[in-house]
C-alpha cells in the first residue's frame, strides 16, 4: 500500500509539473531583427567617441550647418572651432554632404536617397556631429508598373498555427505525462498483486 501511495505521487506531481516545464522551455515568439546593410542609412546614428585624454579639449565650437536641408547638389556651410594638435587629422564625414577640401568650409549635398543624415567632424580625436535633412529632388511621377502574377495562387493557408505558438509542444507533453502517469499506476497495480 505505501509504495502505491509513493507512485501515485510520483504519477501527480508529474502531470502538474510537466507541463510548465515544457512551456518553460519553449522560447518567447518575438519577431526576429531585420538584416541589415553594409550601406549607411539614412537614421544612423553614430556611437559616441570615447575621451582618453579628459572631456572634449580639442573641439572649441560645436559643428553646425547652414542650411540645415536641402536638395542634392545644395551648398553647405560648416560652422565649428577645432584645435587639433599637430599630426592630428581634421575632417567631416557624411554619407550626405561631402566637404570640399582644403578649409573644409563648405560642402556639397550628394545624390542620395531623401532623410535625416548624420555629419561628423572629426578634430583628432573628437568628433562633433549635426544633422542634415535631404529633401527629395521634384520630377515627375514615376510611372506605376502593373505586377504580373507568377506561380500558383497562394491561399494563405497553413499546416499549423500561423502565429508560432507553442500549442503542438504542449499537446506533445501533456501526452507524454500521461503516458508515464499511466505506465506509473500499472507498475503500481502489478506490485500490489504480489
């Protein structure tokens, strides 16, 4: 009687505790992070420079841009204090305005894709960074092409759940515990017998 007892315990702690388990271990659906580029995007948004030698020395005017948007092939106006020691490079970085060299006054707005674009000016090794806003270029409409359907209609049906639930492995585990639960009370009723 006492190890039926002892088995039937067994049997019940594992079809209430099986369960979790098994949703426990199932990682959360979360949608996975979109694959990005080699390219620059318009949104990116630089890492801030560390400072080896204190807090910024080297940068006396903060970089500033005049216009602050424009369309491709604009001139911009770099306004910024920097005292660079000697050996040290000084220079603006963009993916939307390249500076023209030498004095790194001014600059010219690239051909590129319309959005908020980030210019850096490196002083040794500083940097200061603004904004600069490229407005799409005015032109005609481009003219709309009509999609071709190929292949077999898609019905949008699906062989399980569409949203990754974790259902099927719970099924799976609920159906396990009860099979070792089952197995559990034979052996225990077998025992008893003897």
């Amino acid at each position: 009687m006492k190890n039926t007892v002892v088995v039937a315990g067994v049997a019940a702690a594992f079809l209430v505790l099986a369960p979790t388990a098994a949703l426990a271990a199932a990682p959360p659906a979360t949608p996975s992070a979109p694959a990005t580029s080699a390219s620059p995007s318009p949104s990116a948004q630089p890492t801030e420079p560390e400072y080896p030698d204190g807090p910024m020395t080297r940068v006396k005017k903060q970089l500033s841009l005049s216009p602050g948007k424009g369309l491709p092939g604009a001139r911009v106006n770099f306004d910024f204090g920097c005292s660079a020691w000697p050996g040290e490079k000084v220079g603006i970085r963009s993916a939307a305005v390249v500076a023209d060299n030498p004095g790194l006054g001014t600059g010219t707005v690239a051909n590129v894709k319309p959005g908020r674009y980030a210019v850096t000016l490196h002083c040794g090794i500083e940097a200061s960074t603004a904004y600069f806003q490229v407005l799409p270029a005015e032109g005609p409409a481009p003219k709309q092409v009509a999609k071709v359907p190929a292949g077999a209609p898609q019905t949008g049906g699906t062989d399980g759940p569409a949203d990754g639930s974790g259902a099927p492995l719970a099924a799976a585990a609920a159906m396990g515990v009860l099979a070792v639960g089952g197995s559990g009370l034979v052996v225990a009723r077998r025992a008893r017998r003897r």
